[in-house]
C-alpha cells in the first residue's frame, strides 16, 4: 500500500507542459525583424492576438511556412505577408511591422505549439498529407489537396485518437470545420462563429491512425488545399471535456489533473455563443477574467470567468459564454504542470 498523496500520483509523460505549449505576451514596436524569445521549443503552431487593438487573430505554421496567415475570426482564404510572422526561430519567432502582431504600443500575446522536427510525406490514409506530428505532445499538423470524395481518410501521425481537429480551406472562403469529441462524429462547430453545433456528415470515423472526412467543400473539395491541425490528450498536459452549467457564480468545476496554464471553452447548444480564451500569461492570479474570442476582432474583454486552479478550473460566473443553466459546454486546456509533478501545489 501506498500514502494516499500527490508524490505517490503516477509521473507525468509531460512534467513541464511549457516544454511544448506555451504563451508570451510583448508590446509591439513597429520594429522589423523582432525577435519573439523564451519559448522552450522552436514553435510549429504560432497564433497572435492582439490584446489592447481591435485586430485579427492570425494563426501560422510551419508546415504552411512563414509569412502565411490565415485568421480564425473571418473565412478568408490563406494569404502571404511578409510584414507579421517572418521566421520560426528556435525558442520563438520573428517578426515584421504588421499592424495585428507589432503595432507600436499596442499589448499582444502569442500562443505556441511543438509539433515535432520534421515534415514528411504521410501516405497512412487516402489522402496524401504533408505531416509534421510530436506523438509524446499530442499535436500534429497536416496540409492536404482535397479529394472530394466521401469517406476518404486523412493519417494524423499521433497513434492515438485525437479529440479536438481543426480544418480550414487555405484557398477558398469558407468556416473553421472543428471536431471536439464532446460534439461526436455527427457535429461540427465553427471556429469564426458563435453558433451551436450543427449536424452533419463532416466527420466520418476518428480511429488512432486516421480521420475520415465527407466531401464537404469547407475540408476536402478536389478544387482546394487545406491545413488540418489535430490534437489528442496526454495525461498531465491536455484535456479535452465537456460540463454542464449550473447558472450559479459557484459554477462547474472540470478536473483536469494539471494547473492550467491555457483554456478554450464553448457553449454548444444554443447559437449566440461565441469561444473564450483564457490563460494565465495575461491571468497570472485568479479569477481569469481576460477573455479573447477567437471568432471576434474586439479588444481583450474583463468579466467574471474562472479560477485556473492546479488541477482543474472551476467557473465563477452565470454569463451564458461559461455556465448557462442547463447549457452543454466543451472545453480544451493545456498545462503549465501537472498536479503531481508540482505536488499538488499551484505555481
């Protein structure tokens, strides 16, 4: 028999979740070539918001390359500018004079995944990708030219099933597709919008090797290229769920068994709702009350959110964005550590 306490925890794949995700936030200089530092990886996901500016959230990634932009807040196409993200370097990423990553003065934070060392050819499902995947961080990347046939299979690289996908077209306006496995294979959600789940055929199987997707033109039209990003939980360091709210400012708590250091929650029964981000970058004590959303421009908004606690957060508002009576809700967080390789102690 074994003490019952955090130091007799199983140990954590992950010890240090900043080893593969991590935030930083700077103020803009309108100062070409500035480096972004501090990141303990060379990041292979980057999205940038600005916080104090009505901008774009712009999300980049290596596998598309530098200087290619694509925003979660509008259904633009892909578009190249070689003033915002303009080098991954090894702890960080360069930047230009862009207006929604540099501006002078302006207050902005920049989200960050390792998705691995090197991108290959993935031939594991129908549909030939261009793969970049850290299997240990349960994340990978995957550029695709679209089939337009239903049922075809996209190989993810993770050797597990992931639990949260995003796919995006990188040549025609169309919606952020997202797969959350709280929605199941029967439902979609938007990234750019507010709008609760709809059924659909998107999504046609998830097994540990591959996603099957439908013909949908918005993730696999034979005219068009795409980028998927897929994330599957790592104990310790992501966690992907679902609550239901309670109406009460003393509202769900979601064990996650780490300290969160970032968090995506989203009600998905009822349109009107839009995504919120919280983290501890730009919350360093509770309550986590700056939010951004990804599928809106604004500036950073203050408001009654949530407690980012050490092994979970508990919600601590009735705003029908966190805890409507009776709302269903999903959520993604990532660690700064997990609970038993802090012994159960906050940082």
């Amino acid at each position: 028999y074994k003490a019952l306490c955090t130091t007799n925890l199983p140990t954590p794949t992950i010890a240090d979740g900043s080893a593969y995700f991590d935030a930083k936030l700077w103020t803009g200089n309108a100062t070409d070539n500035r480096d972004i530092t501090g990141y303990e990886f060379s990041p292979d996901l980057v999205w940038i918001k600005e916080r104090s500016s009505t901008g774009d959230h712009h999300l980049f990634d290596i596998v598309r390359g530098a200087t290619k932009a694509m925003r979660s807040n509008n259904t633009d196409a892909e578009v190249t500018d070689a003033n915002e993200l303009k080098a991954f370097n090894s702890d960080g990423f360069r930047l230009g004079t862009g207006g929604d990553v540099n501006a002078s003065g302006t207050a902005t934070v920049g989200w960050a995944w390792d998705a691995g060392t090197s991108t290959v050819t993935n031939n594991v499902g129908d549909i030939t990708t261009s793969l970049r995947a850290n299997p240990t961080a349960g994340f990978s990347i995957a550029t695709y030219s679209g089939s337009g046939t239903s049922g075809d299979t996209l190989g993810h690289g993770l050797n597990a099933e992931p639990e949260f996908v995003i796919i995006k077209s990188r040549t025609k306006v169309d919606d952020w597709r997202i797969y959350h496995k709280g929605v199941g294979t029967g439902h979609y959600l938007r990234l750019n919008g507010n709008h609760a789940k709809t059924t659909t055929n998107n999504w046609q199987s998830v097994s540990s090797t591959t996603l099957a997707i439908d013909n949908d033109t918005a993730i696999n039209s034979s005219s068009h290229t795409y980028v998927a990003y897929f994330f599957a939980p790592v104990a310790g360091y992501s966690a992907f769920g679902s609550y239901t709210g309670n109406g009460s400012a003393d509202g769900p708590f979601a064990l996650t068994s780490f300290a969160v250091r970032w968090l995506l929650v989203k009600r998905i029964d009822a349109d009107g709702n839009s995504w919120s981000i919280l983290d501890t970058a730009r919350n360093p004590s509770n309550v986590a009350d700056e939010r951004l959303r990804p599928d809106l421009s604004e500036v950073t908004i203050t408001a009654d959110s949530a407690d980012l606690l050490s092994n979970g957060f508990k919600i601590r508002t009735t705003a029908g964005l966190y805890n409507a009576s009776g709302g269903e809700y999903i959520y993604w967080a990532m660690a700064e550590n997990p609970f038993q390789a802090n012994g159960g102690l906050a940082r």
